[in-house]
C-alpha cells in the first residue's frame, strides 16, 4: 500500500508519494516464548531489525524528485502478551492484550533519479 499525503512547510505544500514498499529482512536473534498462567502466552523479541526498500518522490511549487530510498530500522525491543479464551464455543481465537514496543535506531538513505 503507497503513503501518499502533504506537509506544510514554510511558504508552501511539500506533497509526498511513498510506493513499492517492500521488506527485504528482518532479524530476530534473541525471541523466546513463555506461558503464563490462565491460558497466556508471553512473547519477547530482543535486539531485532528490519530493512525497507521503497520508491518515493515528492513535489514542491518550487521542484519535484524523486527516486529509491531504503529505511533500516535496528535495536527493536517488542513484548506482547497474548490470551486465548478459555470458552470452547467455536474455533480458537487469539487476543493481544498488552503491546509494548521500544524503537531503536532508524536509518534513511535517499537515492535521487537513477
């Protein structure tokens, strides 16, 4: 799915196109599960990354570009807690109830017209 929207900046709109968004990798090094009491799941990643690769272009009144940009996103810290109710009434169903997510490092790299 493409980003597509406008900032205002200074004297103008910068208006932005992000498209072809494709993950090339992603490492998880440290992830272990656990089972808590009452039918509770616990889930922690340690230390992961991930890599983007995207086209992009934007546009001003004043010029417009565009090219390939990469995005690598690392030291990525996630706990999540997951239930599954106890009910047999129907066909399994899993439930996030608690999310935490600590971002890490981000790097941007923006390639012009190739």
């Amino acid at each position: 799915s493409d980003l597509t929207g406008h900032e205002k900046f200074g004297l103008g709109n910068v208006k932005y196109n992000i498209s072809r968004i494709h993950v090339t990798a992603v490492e998880l090094p440290s992830a272990s599960i656990s089972l808590l009491p009452g039918s509770g799941i616990k889930l922690v990643i340690g230390n992961a990354s991930l890599a983007i690769d995207m086209n992009w272009n934007i546009r001003t009144w004043m010029f417009k570009d565009s090219g390939r940009g990469t995005v690598h996103i690392s030291k990525v810290f996630v706990t999540a807690i997951l239930s599954t109710p106890l009910d047999n009434a129907g066909p399994t169903s899993i439930a996030l109830t608690s999310c935490r997510t600590t971002p890490g490092d981000v790097d941007i790299k923006l390639n012009g017209k190739t």
